[in-house]
C-alpha cells in the first residue's frame, strides 16, 4: 500500500502481454497506444520516477514473482493484461493509461505534473512540426521542433521519417518552381537562346 512514506519511493510495474519486444514498438503495425504508452513511459523516467516493465512472452518469472498478478492472471487469463502496479497494488487493468493518469499514480501530491503544463504532447503535431521545419522553416525551426520531440520521447526513427518527408516536400517545391521558371523564361523554345535555371548552360 502506498501511503505518505513511501510517495516519494514509488514503483510502477507495468505486466505487458506477451510482445515481440520489451515495449512492442516494433514491426510494420505498431499499435500508436503503446507508441505512446513507451513515450509517457520515457518521460516519467526522465522526471525521476521508477518504472519497470515485464513481457509475459519474455519474463514470466516476473508475473510468479507477484501473487496478486499471478492470481489475476490465472483467474482471468491474459485478457485482462496490461496490468499496472503501483507498489504492489493493482490500480489499472485491460489498458494502458495516460501520461496525466500515470504521473498522478506516482506523485499523488505533485498530480500537476506533465511535459508543459497540464496537457500531454501530441506526438503526432510534434511530427508534424518537424516535417514543416525542413519543408518550410529555418535551421532555427527545426533546432526546436527536434528537441521538442526528443523531450517527448519521439523516436530517433520516427523523427528521422518526418525529415525526410519534409526533404521530400522541399524537393517537390523546387522542382515546380523551376518548371515554372523555365516556362516564363521560354524554355524548350526553338531558337533555344534562353540560359533557364537549372539548365546547365550558365
């Protein structure tokens, strides 16, 4: 049980269902819960607080290892998973909660923490704002954007896909607006006297 001595010595356990890997961030369908599930789980991390996570497929030790898991577990069966423990009471089951719901498990009395304020990042609008900094913004924009994902907790990958996207974007621009220049300087002409961008003749 968790009570005023022991608040700031909170564990959170989280038993996954049986994954490929230690936080199921992997393979071609990812499911965007434990996506975010993983970057809340970061983030706690980062602010100090104790988490550690145990995969069924891989460590079933772990689940012997706690009786009020193991009698759930053998009562219920592997549906009722994910399961969260927090010092050694189940407080959550069937899902994983959010980064708001977690930080006020570990820290009842700081409840207001998050990442900026009171709102959790959306993952999604930080990739978004990393895709428009190389598309669209300046070293600066993308300097930002960057660290704020990786505050977030965005994967290396996932950030290095919203550049590359973005790059593809910039290309796309360019390119139009060299036809278009072309165009107007009369590119393709028959007395093909006009030096155009991106011609090669200058």
């Amino acid at each position: 049980m968790m009570n005023d001595s022991t608040t700031l010595q909170t564990l959170i356990q989280v038993y996954d269902p049986a994954m490929c890997c230690s936080t199921g961030v992997c393979g071609s369908d990812v499911d965007e819960a434990l996506v975010n599930f993983a970057a809340d789980v970061k983030w706690l991390k980062s602010q100090g607080i104790d988490i550690q996570r145990f995969n069924l497929g891989q460590e079933p030790l772990a689940f012997k290892e706690q009786p009020e898991v193991l009698s759930r577990l053998k009562n219920d069966g592997a549906s009722i998973l994910p399961l969260i423990v927090v010092n050694g009471k189940i407080v959550a089951e069937g899902r994983y909660p959010s980064r708001d719901e977690m930080s006020a498990l570990a820290l009842p009395q700081q409840a207001e923490i998050t990442q900026s304020g009171n709102e959790t990042p959306d993952l999604s609008k930080l990739l978004e704002d990393i895709e428009a900094a190389v598309a669209h913004g300046t070293e600066a924009d993308l300097v930002i954007a960057f660290e704020a994902g990786e505050s977030a907790g965005l994967t290396s990958q996932d950030m290095a896909n919203a550049m590359q996207a973005g790059l593809n974007k910039a290309q796309r621009r360019i390119s139009v607006i060299v036809n278009t220049a072309n165009q107007l300087l009369g590119a393709g002409n028959s007395s093909g006297s006009c030096c155009t961008p991106g011609g090669g003749c200058c």
